[in-house]
C-alpha cells in the first residue's frame, strides 16, 4: 500500500494538483484546470476522509475520471473502481491510471478483473481441439489462432488477441462458466487466466472490475471479491447510471433452454471420454436437450416473443397444464441425468462439477415452480432460447443490507506509534476503526436536484449528493430543433418522416449523422431507407446496427470520410445510446426518432408501474419522466464531446415542445440554441460543413 501524497492533508493536495501549476498540467501539456472538476475531486477527497457515501452527477466535459482517480491515488487507500463497460475498464487500467501514478511518482500496483467470459480456459481450449465440435471450417481456423496465441499471453485476456469478434461462436468453447468450472480439481488450476487475475488482484493497491462482476459476486460469492472487497478501503462506481438494472439481473434467478443444452452437451462429451460404456450418456443427454427444446416450443405454439409477463401461475399465452407438464419434463431428464452423474462421480473431478451443475438447475427450477418472491418480479424471454428470470424489481435492499447498512469497517493504519496520523488520515468512529466509502458517478443520474432517478432504486437517498455542471458552452455549441410538422410517434408514416428528415440532414452534412431510435422496428425502417436514399451516392456509407459487430461500427464511424472521401452515417439503438464517444467532425449531428419512455408493455416495467400505484405515487411523474429524461441526455450527449466540437440535435418528437412534460424534459438536456425551422437547421448545416471544410 503506498503512502498519502502530502502530510497537509487529502484535501489540500488535491487542491494542489488539479491547480494550473500543479502536477497534472505539468504532465500533461493539454491540461486545463476546470473548477467543476476541482469541485468533484474535492467533495471525493472529504468522502475518502470521512467515510459515507457521495453521488456525483458530473456533465459531459468535466473530467469525472481523473476528479476520482486523483484523490483515490493521494489518499493512499486501496481502492476498488467498477466501470459499467469493458471499454472504461480498460482505458482506466491501461491509460488513465498509469499516467496518473508517473506524474505523481506513486509506485502502485494495479490489477484488472474482468469476468470469466473475458478470459481463456485452458481445459475448455484442451476439449475443443480433442471433441472437433465447432460449427465450421471458419472457426476451426479460429481455433487454431487461438491456440498460438495462447502459447504467448501471459494475461489470458482474449481482448488482446486481434481478429476475435465479442460475438464468436468460438468463445463458449474457449471460455468457463462458474457452472463448467472445475476448480481447483483442474489440471490448469495453477496456470488458469482467472486464477492468475484474482490472485494480482489480491495484491494490488488499485483493482479495476465491472458491474457485472461485482453483483455476480454478491449473487454467488464466487468471483473472488468476497476476499477482495473487505481488503479495500474506496470503491468507486463509474458509469453509476448503468447499477441499478446491472444489480437487477444478477441478484434474481434464471433457467435457460441454452443453460441446459450446455449441461447436456457438456455431459456428454465428458462421458463419452472420461467414463465410455458405464453409462448411456446419449440417452440420458439428449431427454436434458429434448425438454429444453420443448420448453422452448411451447412459447413458438402461443405466437408470442420477447418478454412475457409472468405475473400468475403460468407465462401470458400458454396453457397451465402444458407449461406445468414440460417444466415437469425438464425435472424428470435432469433428475436421470443427475442418477447417471452419480454413478461415476469418483472417477474425473469432471463429473463432480456436473453433478453439481444438475443440482443447481433443480434449485432454480423448483423456484420457478413455487410462487414468486414478495418484492420480486418474474418473467420469459423468448428469442434464440427460452429464458425464466425472477429478479428483485431493484436493488435498494441489497445495497442498503449488503454493502451499506453490513459494511464491516476497514481498520485503519497506523503509523509507528500505534496511533493514526492526526492530519489527512481518514475519521475514525469511536471504536477506532474507519468507515468505507463509497463514491458512484456518471454523467447522467435523474433529473431533479435530489438525483432520486437514481438514489431511490439504490437505497442511497441517505448519501451526499452533489451536481457538476458541464463546462462545454452550449448556446454557442449546439442547435436544438424539434420539427413541428411531423406526425405523432404513434403514427405510422413517423418513421418513414425521421427517415425523410435525415436524409436531408446527411446530404448536407455529407455523413456526420448518428441516427438513435428506440425501437429495433424503427432501427431497421430508417436504416432501410437511408441506405435506399444514398445507394448510388458516392459521398455516403450508411451504416445500421446489426449488420456488423458494435465494436467495428464504433470504428468505422470514427474515422469519419474513408479513403474514397465517404462520411458515415450510423443508424442505431440501445446500447448505442450511450458509451459512443465521437469528438471531432466525424459527428455534427445527432437525430432522435422520438421521446425515449420505458415501454409499458415489459414485465418489469408494469411491476414497477404497479408498485408506484400501491404507493400512491403517479408512475408517470416518478417513474416514465425520468427514465426518459435520464435516456434522452444519454443520447443527447453523444454530440458535443469537447470544446471544439459543434453540432445539432434534432429530436423528431413533437411532444417535446407542446406537451406540459416535455418542458420537464426540455429542461434535462443541455441549454443548446434552438431553430424554428427546418430550412433554418439545413443552412445552419450547410455553414457548418463549410466552416469544416474550411479549417480542413
């Protein structure tokens, strides 16, 4: 653990360092101090002291990562930062906190940790070179990549291999699960990628995680954060926005067709190489991957998809009897699975992780059998597979129970008399021990002073809440336009309008367009017509989400104008709301199909919508409004990335500006101009494209 930075004090060498003399500026020439940062890095400094708990909203430009990092380095704490994405993850690791720790010339040790899926397992790559079970001829090429490169990684993190799409179907043959997992009964136990990364873990100052490996832990309590988080002082939360829904999916229960397709497959090719012969493994593997297929059926019969709402005895469309007799069919060839498994346990460490598999899905399958948890909201998914998912409808009393109200004290250090330094050290309580802290950021999280969009669903309205305003200038930045004329989102001819709108946009703009719906159908109907608009048009590359991985049409629109002089436009939606950072000309223009409101047909939804009712609260002030105004500055903040930048925002929802709400929602974004006109935004456009040709 390495020492404070300064004997006057956390605060005051916080202070110092963000000064326009201090160190930051000194190593980094294009540092500029930002008295909203200045703010933030101080009222974490007092947190970090103090103990307790501190929510910052921190605007587009303010510079949040280095206002926590810096303070969370000088305090001379162990710290935990969890990001809601790999991509932050990895910037923090690789670029963010090594720059920091030279300017500062701390000596610290830093670890990453991701989940199982981001690392390669040498028992999973040892059965799918020996099984030949992969699909075809391209990922058995894969395959063999893998294989070389595994020869030179030292770190098992299959983002440093190149070539390898997030979306491979390689990877759940290369990657564990904590279901496959053999544990320390494995032959790679001691040279085991997840191993070896919880182990520096351990023995670092600073660990960067992410979301879904902190819940996962608290779920399971098999991640290795369960020794981790005691050990650590400050955790941060980065990307906060992202906690609640993450938390969510991770503290409910799921069973699913492909979960027990996986168990069958899995079984099967252990039996057929560890235990030939003892058992009929085809037999009992295919009744486990004939009841998931049937499960699945049913949901085809009713004609249903996406989320079914399971409010009562059986899912919305299907018959009890049919549903009650396959979950039935699932219990019987699990249970003959699990006879079998018992046979041979003793002989492979292999069959006792299976064993233990079958048990799992009983529990959880005797959970979906039983009624549904008090507080708890339950539904299917229906897509490629079957999912069943029971999931508290937030995580308030986790977090309260589990990380705030049964955080054990972190003891604090002592210097060689026995006692804590008396300037800079954090505040003990009257037992002598130091509190943790807790500090949760994003740029987004509600619309109201209080942030209660966000404290309430994370049991954190007891927490210090503080706002920092963007530094960007705005008026003179960015133009707002909602068009007037345009019909109602309701209406069928809105998209074929957003369709018509943004190609006018694109045409003056020669690319530069990022085009955010909030429905796949919209995504796909805007898409087709913007490549129909521009397919004889040499200045324009349509691009539209799906039809390439996320990660290369992040890259392509970046580049801005290819070798051939195209611009891009990118037709898009969910994830691509946020975590899109374009600075630069690549972007001037961002359109929103329509006002983002949760939609009030998913389960989850209609539970929370219920749960405001019994509360007598209205669902539509407390919960639609500020879920749309949280999603509405995600997208929005896609424009305007540095001071530099200049853009428009077209928001092709007339509610916006004729609806009593919409004021309310007018108000979260940033105070942009506004035109009147749509001839008004394409000359301004035009003087855009101009001037950026000009400096060109």
């Amino acid at each position: 653990m390495s020492e404070p930075a300064s004997p006057l004090g956390l605060a005051a060498a916080v202070q110092e360092a963000f000064r326009a003399d201090g160190v930051l500026s000194r190593a980094d020439a294009g540092f500029r101090p930002r008295s909203g940062q200045t703010e933030m890095a101080l009222a974490v400094a007092q947190t970090v002291e103090q103990g307790g708990s501190l929510v910052v909203e921190a605007g587009t430009g303010v510079g949040k990562t280095f206002a926590y990092l810096v303070p969370a380095l000088l305090s001379g704490e162990r710290v935990l930062v969890s990001t809601a994405t790999k991509a932050l993850q990895d910037q923090l690791f690789a670029r963010d906190l090594p720059r920091l720790a030279a300017a500062f010339g701390m000596p610290v040790r830093l670890a990453l940790l991701k989940g199982r899926a981001s690392y390669l397992c040498p028992h999973r790559l040892e059965l799918a070179r020996r099984e030949a079970l992969l699909p075809d001829r391209a990922t058995v090429a894969l395959l063999a990549k893998v294989e070389r490169w595994a020869q030179a990684t030292r770190s098992g993190d299959l983002a440093e291999l190149p070539g390898l799409d997030e979306r491979s179907s390689l990877l759940p043959f290369i990657t564990s699960t904590r279901e496959n997992c053999l544990g320390s009964e494995c032959g790679h136990y001691r040279e085991c990628p997840v191993m070896q990364a919880r182990k520096q873990a351990m023995a670092a100052d600073i660990v960067v995680i992410n979301h879904h490996l902190f819940f996962a832990d608290l779920a399971v309590r098999e991640t290795g954060m369960a020794e981790l988080l005691p050990s650590v002082r400050v955790v941060v939360f980065d990307e906060a926005h992202q906690l609640n829904e993450t938390g969510v999916q991770f503290l409910g229960q799921q069973l699913g067709s492909t979960q027990l397709i996986e168990l069958a497959r899995d079984s099967l090719a252990a039996g057929l190489t560890l235990a030939q012969g003892l058992v009929d493994w085809s037999a009992l593997t295919s009744a486990v991957e004939l009841s998931a297929r049937d499960l699945r059926l049913l949901f085809a019969k009713s004609g249903k998809s996406s989320r079914l709402s399971w409010s009562g005895p059986v899912p919305e469309g299907l018959q009890q009897e049919s549903w009650l007799a396959g979950l039935l069919q699932v219990q019987t060839a699990c249970e003959a699975l699990g006879e079998g498994l018992e046979l041979v346990v003793q002989t492979a460490p292999d069959f006792v992780r299976l064993q233990e598999r079958v048990a799992e899905v009983l529990v959880r399958l005797k959970t979906f059998q039983s009624p549904m948890a008090m507080g708890c909201v339950r539904w299917v998914e229906v897509g490629a597979q079957v999912r069943l998912l029971e999931a508290p409808l937030d995580i308030a009393e986790t977090v309260r129970s589990r990380l705030l109200g049964a955080d054990a004290p972190v003891v604090a250090p002592e210097n060689d008399t026995g006692h804590e330094e008396d300037a800079g050290g954090p505040t003990p309580d009257p037992t002598g021990v130091v509190p943790r802290s807790w500090i949760f950021t994003s740029a987004t999280l509600g619309d109201d002073p209080a942030l209660r969009w966000f404290t309430e669903p994370c049991g954190l309205e007891s927490a210090r809440v503080l706002q920092v305003s963007s530094p960007f200038d705005y008026p003179r930045q960015a133009v707002l336009f909602v068009p007037r004329d345009m019909v109602l989102p309701s209406d069928p001819q809105h998209s074929q309008q957003v369709g018509e709108l943004a190609t006018q946009v694109v045409r003056v703009l020669g690319g530069r367009t990022l085009v955010l719906t909030t429905t796949l159908r919209a995504l796909q109907s805007i898409g087709e017509q913007l490549q129909q608009s521009f397919v004889e048009d040499a200045r324009v590359q349509v691009l539209v989400q799906g039809q390439g991985s996320k990660r290369e049409l992040m890259e392509r629109f970046r580049e801005g104008s290819d070798h051939a002089g195209r611009g891009c436009v990118l037709v898009a939606s969910a994830t691509f709301w946020e975590g899109f950072d374009v600075p630069g000309e690549a972007l001037q223009a961002v359109i929103i199909d329509k006002l983002p409101f949760p939609p009030p047909n998913d389960p989850v939804v209609q539970a929370r919508t219920e749960r405001l009712n019994e509360q007598g609260r209205s669902p539509f002030k407390d919960y639609f409004l500020p879920e749309a105004a949280v999603s509405l500055k995600q997208g929005a903040g896609r424009l305007i990335r540095r001071e530099t930048d200049r853009g428009v925002l077209v928001v092709c929802d007339t509610r916006l500006s004729t609806t009593g709400y919409g004021r309310r929602l007018m108000a979260a974004l940033p105070p942009m101009a506004k035109v009147s006109s749509q001839d008004v935004l394409l000359e301004g456009l035009s003087r855009l494209t101009t001037a950026s040709t000009r400096v060109s």
